[in-house]
C-alpha cells in the first residue's frame, strides 16, 4: 500500500506533488482535464502574476512550467495519471482502495484532495463538431506569438474576452483586434471596456453567430446576425478566440462523505485535516472562515498537509526536518 494519493494537478496539486516526492512518500496523483496546471493554465495563461513569492512579475505559464520542472526533481516515487476520475473508494486495512475511471486500483493509506473549483471545460462556440481540432480557433491564449500582427477575432463579452482585445493591442501583439459580443452591454470592468474605444478595437454588438465557414483545420470565416435588424455581416480573420466563459464538470468526489461548505468547499482544520482523520484538503476546494482564495495560501495548506500526513505514515513523533535539509 501506497502513502498517499492526491487528487487534481492545479497549482496546488503540483507544488503537493513535489514536496510529496521530496518529503519521500510514495503514491499517485490523478487529474481529470487533458493537462495539469488547473484555472491558470486553463484560464490566464498570458497573464503575468504579481503576489508570487520572490517574483516581482511573472507570467503564469511561466510560473506552471517552473511548478512541473519541480516535479520532475522530485517526482519518481508519485505516479500520475491524466484525464482520469475516481470511480469508487473503498476503505479497508486502514486504508483506501481507490478505483479510477481509467480502471486502475490504487492502494493507499491517505488521500489529499487538491480539485480546487473542478474540471474546468470551455464553453465551445456552436455549429462545429466538437470532436474536430481547428489550428485557429483558441479557447484558452496560451500563446500569443502566431497572433503577432494578425487579424484577431475575440467572441464573448464578459471579463477575459474585454481584458484579451485590449492586451493584445496595448501589448502591441497586433492592432486588428474585433470584439463580437451578442449583447449590447458587456459584463465586464467598466475601466476595461471604456479602454476598448481608446484602443481603437472593432466592436461588433448586439451580434450572434449564425453560421461558421471552415476549411479542413481553420476557421475562415463567421456570418454574423444583428440581434435587432437581423443583419447579415460576413467576418473574417486569421485567428478567433471564443471566451465564453468555462462550465465546471461536477466534482465527482461524493463518493467521500466529508464535512462541507457552502459551494462544496471541504471544510479543513488547521492540520489540514478533514472530517476523515487520512483525508487531508489543500487549495480552492478547501474552506476555513476567513480564508482567501489563491495560489500562495493552496500551497501552504498543501505543505502543512503534507507534514501532518508524514505524521500518520510514520508515527506522531515524526518530523521530517527542512526540506533544504532533506534535498542535502
Ligand atoms: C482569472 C483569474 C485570475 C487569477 N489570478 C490570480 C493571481 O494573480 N494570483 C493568485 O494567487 N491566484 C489567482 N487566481 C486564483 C488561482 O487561480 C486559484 O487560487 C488556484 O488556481 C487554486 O489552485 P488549486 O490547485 O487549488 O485549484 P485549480 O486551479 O482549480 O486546480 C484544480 C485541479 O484539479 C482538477 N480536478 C478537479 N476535480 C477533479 C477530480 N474529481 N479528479 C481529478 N482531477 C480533478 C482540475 O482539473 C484542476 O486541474 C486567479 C483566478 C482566476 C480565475
């Protein structure tokens, strides 16, 4: 049997991880989206972070690498598997046994829940088949560079899709930016959308999608409809952006019965603990009054699970030392 599994490869599932390897437990991590990295790889990739302990700026993608470069120093006795959920838990011989969607059976003594908000899935623009790859059509900036000088079609009217038209033009990536939004006002930052006019970004409102033209793996094209007069407007461009915003797939966690929250946030203990005394939660999923929610605060209660965690494998009287000692 196994120390420990964690549950979800966010920010905070990955810097887990790691000091998991480096603390020397054995075990598993799960995630069930494509990639690790969670809301910031998924959702601001591009964007620079400013409350990163020791980095005056960084910008997230940059921040989520140096987290896997992490793991991958410390990694070897934690196994990973992607796109995968937990289909049943079982607990037995003062463990648990843990069957995956993906069929594995893991054995282990505790388990550490890092599934931050969920799987994060986009809202997919419709007309297309949702199993085809277009090199085009983007529901997440991950890379800004293709787009340099550039046509760039931005679809959506809430905050990422304001905050995206006006990065790419004040970044000077490319001045050509369009903005379709199907109402007439945004649901953004009014600062932020009164900064579209100032940067010179076509807008296109209130209009729909009405059909999309496309060639094997590119989008060429959108037909726009004028909510009002049903106009018809043809739109074209090298590069689309759909930011509608991104559904969260349910937790698929009820197979634990733990103290909740509101939101199905796992209530925790300063240990880290919840009500199950080997279930520890770590991150966005993780409630305590008076918490705030980022990425810094995930990784402390993280390692402050991991401690506590040592703890159980290895006798309370325990202690693991520093991991600048341990790395020695
Ligand atoms: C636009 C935006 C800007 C932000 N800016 C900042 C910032 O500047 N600084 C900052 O510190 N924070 C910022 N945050 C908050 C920060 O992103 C979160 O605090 C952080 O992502 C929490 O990390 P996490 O690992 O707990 O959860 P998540 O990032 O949500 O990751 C959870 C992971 O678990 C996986 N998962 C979920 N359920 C399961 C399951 N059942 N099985 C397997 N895997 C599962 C998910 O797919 C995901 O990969 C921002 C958030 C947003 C939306």
């Amino acid at each position: 049997m196994k120390d420990i599994l964690i549950i979800g490869a966010g920010p905070v599932g990955l810097y887990a991880w790691s000091c998991a390897g480096m603390l020397g437990l054995s075990g598993y991590i799960i995630e069930g989206n494509d990639s690790p990295g969670g809301q910031p790889w998924e959702l601001y990739p591009e964007k620079a972070l400013y409350d990163m302990p020791g980095f005056p700026e960084i910008k997230t993608k940059t921040f989520i690498e140096n987290l896997m470069a992490q793991v991958n120093n410390n990694s070897n006795q934690i196994t990973y598997f992607g796109k995968t959920n937990i289909l049943t838990v079982d607990e037995k011989n003062n463990g648990f046994t843990v069957t995956l969607t993906t069929s594995e059976i893991l054995n282990v003594k505790t388990i550490l829940i890092t599934t931050g908000n969920g799987v994060f899935t986009p809202i997919r623009l419709e007309h297309l088949d949702p199993n085809h790859e277009y090199n085009n059509l983007w529901y997440a900036v991950k890379n800004l560079e293709p787009c340099t000088n550039k046509k760039v079609i931005i679809l959506g009217g809430g905050d990422s899709a304001v905050d995206w038209a006006n990065h790419f033009v004040e970044d000077n990536i490319t001045k050509d930016v369009t903005i379709v939004h199907r109402r007439e006002l945004y649901r953004a930052k009014e600062s932020n959308v009164q900064k579209l006019q100032k940067n010179k970004i076509t807008e296109l409102k209130p209009y729909h999608i009405k059909n999309v033209d496309t060639s094997a793996n590119q989008i060429i094209g959108l037909t726009l409809e004028h909510e009002d007069t049903k106009a018809i407007l043809e739109l074209t461009g090298d590069y689309f952006i759909v930011q509608y915003g991104a559904k969260v797939a349910p937790t698929m966690l009820q197979q634990f019965t733990l103290e909740t929250a509101p939101f199905r946030k796992i209530i925790i203990q300063p240990s880290g603990q919840t009500s199950h005394p080997h279930i520890f939660a770590a991150g966005n999923t993780a409630y305590y009054e008076g918490k705030y929610y980022n990425m810094v605060t995930g990784f402390g209660e993280a390692i402050n699970a991991l401690f506590n965690i040592t703890k159980i494998i290895h006798g309370n009287k325990y202690h693991p030392g520093y991991l600048s000692d341990i790395k020695k």
